[in-house]
C-alpha cells in the first residue's frame, strides 16, 4: 500500500490541516508517547493513538518495571532478527508450506485467534479487558513527558477494547483528569473488504473507512 493512502495523508487530503504520521511498525504505548516527547506539540489539535491487541505486552512491562522500557539482551535481540530475516526470505512454495503448517491452527482457533497464538505465544477467549484497557491508559499517563491537556486525544482500536476503555474512563479514578479523550472503534477481520487476505491489516480501502470514521469526531 502506497503511502498517500495512509488514513493520515487521507485526513490531510480532506481536511487541509497538517497531519504528522509518526507511526512506527511494533511500537506499543509505551514507545509511542516517549516519541512524543521529541515532537513540537505546541500547535497540536488531535493526537490519534491507534491501539492494537498486541500492545498489552509492551505496557504491562513497562509499568511493572517502574514506568521504564525493558531493553532486550542481546542473545534476545540476535533471535528475533534471525527469525524476521527467515521469514522475509523467499523460497519456492514458501507460503503453500505457512498455509499447510498453520491450516491446523487456522480450523481449531480460527485465523484472529490463531495469529494471535502466533505472535504472543498463548492463548485467550476475552483477548481485551478493563484489565488491558487500564494498562494502556496508565502508559498513556505515565510513559511521555508531554502533557495531554490542551488538545483531543483520539483513541482508535478494535470495539470491545474501546467499551472497556470507556468504561475505566468514567471511574473515580480518572473522570476528574481534565483530559478530552474520544474512543473510536474500528473492527477488521482478516480476508474482510477492508483487510488483507491473510491478516487483519487494514488495505487502502481499511484506511479510508478508518479516516472516515475518525473525521466524524474532528472539525
């Protein structure tokens, strides 16, 4: 997918106001509010933070570990670089091989499920939780040095994460935070009109309905 098709550039295109994609593939709350930290927020009217299910674990480890980022061990890092390269290299009959290793997977779990078997390494029926949500939010509060007063904060994610992220919004404990936060739900399945075939990224058409759901709660 071409850049400009991004749901940001398509909220520029839209809107005229001046959108900064500052996305970075595999960084979880934690990573994304220290980046903001490193940006000039002064004339910031919206800050959209897409939630993806696979953020928990990046969270939860950065406030277990004081409201610091765990870094990996080398050996770590050394094992995850040489599992991407082999996945990244082709060799004939490389994704009939994925489809027929995962095909058992796939008819047990189901494609969301299983994937996420896949990329965390367990297993769970109620994936997203107030649990989860709390988690998210107290990174949000605590990872970046820049305040969050002064501008809207966009949440967008899947919709059960959202109901629950609404739900600890209105407790005690954080209705009185001054903060204007919007939850904006957006559901994919994998092999849908607005997903790839083999995941549940979003495609072109995913990123225009995603812009057009957030353009909802803007302007």
């Amino acid at each position: 997918m071409a850049q400009d098709e991004t749901y940001a550039q398509v909220i520029e295109r839209k809107t005229g106001l001046k959108v900064l994609n500052a996305a970075i593939s595999s960084y979880g709350t934690a990573r994304e509010m220290r980046l903001l930290n490193r940006i000039d927020t002064s004339n910031l009217e919206y800050l959209i933070i897409h939630h993806s299910y696979n953020d928990y674990y990046e969270n939860k480890a950065f406030l277990e570990s004081g409201n610091q980022l765990k870094i990996s061990s080398r050996e770590t890092y050394e094992k995850v670089q040489r599992l991407y390269l082999g996945r990244k290299r082709y060799f004939p009959g490389k994704y009939t091989y994925r489809v027929l290793r995962w095909g058992g997977g796939v008819l047990k779990y189901g494609l969301i499920s299983f994937a996420r078997r896949l990329t965390d390494g367990e297993a769970t029926d109620d994936f997203i939780t107030e649990d989860e949500a709390g988690i998210f939010f107290e990174t949000l509060l605590n990872a970046g040095a820049t305040g969050l007063e002064g501008f809207k904060i966009i949440i967008l994610g899947e919709s059960n994460f959202t109901a629950a992220l609404e739900k600890i919004l209105r407790s005690e404990r954080y209705s009185g935070l001054g903060l204007e936060v919007i939850t904006v739900s957006f559901d994919n399945e994998p092999g849908g009109p607005f997903s790839y075939i083999l995941d549940d990224h979003p495609n072109a058409k995913g990123h225009r309905a995603i812009a057009e759901n957030l353009l909802r709660y803007m302007l």
